[in-house]
C-alpha cells in the first residue's frame, strides 16, 4: 500500500512509539452523529448494516461495512442483551463469514458522535471484545488505551472470549463532535478466519444532565491524561498460531 500517513502511523506501531505521543492510526470518518453512543449491533437483525459504524481496513486500504452478526458458531462471547458483533463479512446462519488475509491485518471501527451542554464533563464505560483482539482505543485521534502483547484464539487478553473493560475520562472529551474508534487486528487465514467488534457501552453521557460539571472537564483535564499513558508501548502482535 502507499506510503500515507495510515502507513507511517502503523510503522511507528511497530517500532514500539509511545502511546502518548498522540498517535492518530487513521483519519477519523465521516459518521452520523448521536447523542448517546451507539453499541455494536444494538438489536439489529442478522445481516442488516449497522450505520453507527463506519470500517476501514488500515492495512488494505478498503473501506469496509459493519453487518451485525450473532457471532462465530457459537465460538465467540454470545451477545448481550442490548449489544451483539459487528462483522465486516457475513456467513452462513447469519455468523461471520471467513475474511481472508495473508498478513496481520489492522481493522478499524469507527463512530462519530455529539456532546452538548458540556456532557464531555462525563466518563464513558463499556467493555469490549475482537476477534482476533483489540490493539488500541482512539479518541479525537489521541491513543486512550494500547495493548503492548495482544494475543489471539480466545486465550489472551483483548479477544473473542476475555473482553476489555474501559473508561474514557472527561479530558480525552470535547464539547460538540468527538470520535471513537477501536483498532482491531486479524491473524492472517484463508478458511474459517472471522473478524469483527464486539462494543457495550454501559454509561455514557446524557448531555441535559451534565451541564453543571462543565467546570470539573477544566480542573481535571491536565491531571488525568499523563499517568493514563505512562510506560506503555505498542509492540507488534505475535504471529496467529492455529490450534
């Protein structure tokens, strides 16, 4: 693929940047912007397009559409009640369809959204899963959350079976239009190789509320966002090993 700034950024990935160097993976996509957060798959039928979503293939260069899916054959984390998976290939019975790839591939999920009435004075919570694991966390094209030894097939932390809990504190939010996104990688394979995003966000703001914490967005912004990132690097994910 050309030598972009997607390419530059996954360069320094692999040599080991530090995540506070504000390293932005990809340009953020236009998305449709909502007041609250919208989980992957939010009760949506089998196969239907999740438009809160917007996919991108870093590695490939090709965009890319978010298909809820029910999951892997039963191999992944079932969905929950008001979230469920994201896929960008449909297969049979209305699972994740094989995505192939020959290398490791970086997969980005993205939404767009809105804050109003200082609602960014508020934290954001969820947990998260990927197939094969989630390498980091984007907001407003600063790195929140990197993994230094992402590992795949269900067995390591950030996957299909052992899910991310996260927070996004008030600093890393503006008032107006802020992006999420999550930075996923699949191991290479050609058969029976899924990919796809599972997101539950279980609090996120309700702007009419959060009027009156304008103030502590200030007092907080520059205490919270240097320990958050300390020490932390990223590293390239080992290579996929097939059971």
């Amino acid at each position: 693929m050309p030598w972009t700034r997607t390419t530059r950024a996954l360069a320094s990935l692999a040599l080991a940047a530090p995540l506070g160097a504000g390293l932005c993976l990809r340009p953020a996509a236009a998305g449709p912007l909502t007041n609250t957060l919208q989980d992957t798959n939010a009760g949506l039928a089998a196969g239907s397009v999740d438009s809160a979503w917007t996919v991108y293939d870093i590695t490939q260069s090709t965009a890319l559409t978010a298909y809820a899916v029910i999951g892997y054959n039963g191999i992944w984390t079932a969905s929950g009640t008001t979230a469920g998976w994201d896929a960008p290939v449909v297969g049979t019975g209305g699972n994740a369809g094989t995505y192939n790839n020959t290398v490791n591939d970086y997969i980005s999920y993205t939404q767009t959204f809105n804050l109003t009435s200082n609602g960014a004075a508020a934290p954001i919570l969820g947990y998260a899963l990927a197939d094969n694991a989630i390498v980091g966390i984007i907001i407003n094209g600063i790195t929140v959350f990197g993994t230094a030894s992402p590992t795949g097939n269900g067995t390591g932390s950030f996957t299909y079976a052992n899910r991310l809990s996260f927070d996004i504190v008030a600093a890393d939010l503006i008032n107006g239009s802020n992006t999420i996104e999550f930075l996923t990688v699949n191991y290479p394979g050609t058969s029976g190789n899924p990919t796809g995003l599972y997101v539950d966000f279980t609090s996120v703001p309700e702007p009419p509320a959060l009027a009156v914490l304008g103030a502590a967005m200030v007092l907080t912004a520059g205490l919270r966002r240097a320990p958050r990132r300390a020490g932390v690097q990223w590293r390239q994910p080992p290579a996929r090993v097939t059971p």
